[in-house]
C-alpha cells in the first residue's frame, strides 16, 4: 500500500488505477476508499482515479486529534503534492463532497473540475435531515435504516452486499466519533462563491440522509454550477444509479474548458 504524508505528519494511504487526466474521488463519512470500488472503473476508458482513506479510516493514521473537513481536504493535497499531480478532476459524494468543496476553495489551481454529489454547504444554511431520521440513525437498528436510506429495497433485494458505502467495519469507534464532529461541523456556504472550478451538482431526489434541498442551495451559490437531480434515487445514488450517474460525471468532465485550445 503506497503512503503520503501529511503536513502533521500523518500517513495517508493511497490508490491508483487507470491511466489518464487524474481525477480524484472522494468517500463519505466513517468509509474508506473501497466506497468507489463499483464506480472506478467507469471512468478509466480516458482517465485515471486516484482514491485515499481519509485520516481515521482504511490503511491511513487514525491519530485521535480533532478531524475537520478543511484538514481533511488539506491532506488530499498533500496526496496530490506527493505524486506530483499538479491539477485534477475532483469528485466528492457525501462528506467526501464536503471535502472537495474545501479542496476546490482553497486550493483553486489544483481543481480543474468539480462534481459535488450528496452533499451540503453545512452550518445554518443548510437542510438539516428530519428529527425522525435522527432518531431513526440513533436508533437499535441503525445500520438497517441507514443501509435503507442508502439504497432502494428493490435495488438491495437484487444487490444483498457487502455494501463499503454502509461504513468500515474495521475503523475505530474513536475514530468514527471524530469524523462524524468533522462532518457536522462542515460549514463551507461563506466560500462557496468562491469556487472558480466549472461544478457540476449531483443529487437522489428521494435522498432523506442528506436532504435533496441541499443540492439547490450548493447550485445557486457557486458560480455557474449546473444541478441534475436523479428520480427515484436515495443518498447512494452513484452506486445503485450508476450507469447514468457515471455517464452524467464523465459527459461533465469531458467537456473543454472555456478558453482552452
């Protein structure tokens, strides 16, 4: 397993497959890269993906400091630094879409283009979900109702799992604790307009997890971004959607930039 390091020193693990424009994707909250282990290859006929466990999950470190979204988005650029890829795609879902929003804030000449999917602005602009949906979350059956808000009933029936979109199994409970505070205390929504990366907005329709709204807040405040929702989709609307999903990102990402020869 190859290693970065990041600024704190940190080892930040790492995957690379396919060859071309480098895009990278990023996971959701308290899962490791193996999040996009049915997606990757959608994208590897004209580029090549680069995936990392997040501090606290997978092969990385799991030092029991405070996490943030910003830091979190931080050590991906230190991945970056690392292979010395100097610009790429990103594409974030869930928190992973927390991060890349800060990724592309931040660190503005390293984003050629942006795919936001599943995700919010955070902080008191954003939909928060429903008081049900907590409970339900808090819940003794929290990781049926969490697989249920994920994926359609018909579309796990055909698909029973392992599902690595439901969490990694082998992550510590501490660790869990500091990313779901990292996660809850996103709030992006002041640099938000900020973003000069053409942005594409990715959103299930019937996504309960992270509340469909949030993907026409993201829309309307980063400049020029574009907003598709998917029908019938919940929060793994990348997984269970895939086909279209991918198709709708890679149509996205093919386009020339304006201005470019």
């Amino acid at each position: 397993m190859p290693y970065a390091r990041a600024h704190d020193g940190t080892l930040l693990a790492y995957q690379q497959q396919g060859s071309g424009r480098p895009l990278v994707l990023l996971a959701g909250q308290a899962c490791d890269h193996t999040w996009w282990d049915r997606v990757r290859a959608d994208f590897h006929g004209t580029r090549s993906t680069l995936t990392t466990d997040l501090r606290g999950t997978g092969a990385s470190g799991k030092p029991d400091v405070p996490y943030s979204t910003p830091g979190f988005a931080d050590d991906v650029v230190a991945v970056l630094d690392h292979l010395g890829i100097e610009r790429a795609d990103v594409y974030g879902t869930s928190m992973g879409g927390r991060v890349a929003q800060w990724v592309a804030a931040r660190h503005p000449d390293r984003v050629r283009r942006l795919v936001l999917g599943c995700t919010s602005p955070g902080g008191p602009h954003a939909v928060e979900r429903s008081a049900d949906v907590r409970r339900t979350l808090a819940g003794p059956d929290a990781q049926a109702a969490l697989a249920d808000m994920m994926y359609t009933p018909a579309w796990r029936a055909a698909h029973p799992g392992p599902h690595p979109t439901l969490g990694d199994p082998a992550m510590p409970a501490y660790a869990r604790r500091l990313h779901l505070r990292a996660s809850n205390a996103h709030d992006a929504w002041d640099a938000l307009p900020g973003i000069t990366a053409p942005t594409l907005v990715l959103h299930g329709e019937d996504d309960v997890l992270n509340p469909a709204a949030n993907a026409a807040l993201l829309a309307a405040r980063i400049p020029g971004a574009r907003l598709h929702l998917l029908p019938g989709a919940r929060h793994a609307y990348f997984d269970e959607c895939r086909p279209l999903a991918s198709e709708l990102v890679a149509d996205f990402l093919d386009e020339p930039l304006a201005g470019a020869q």
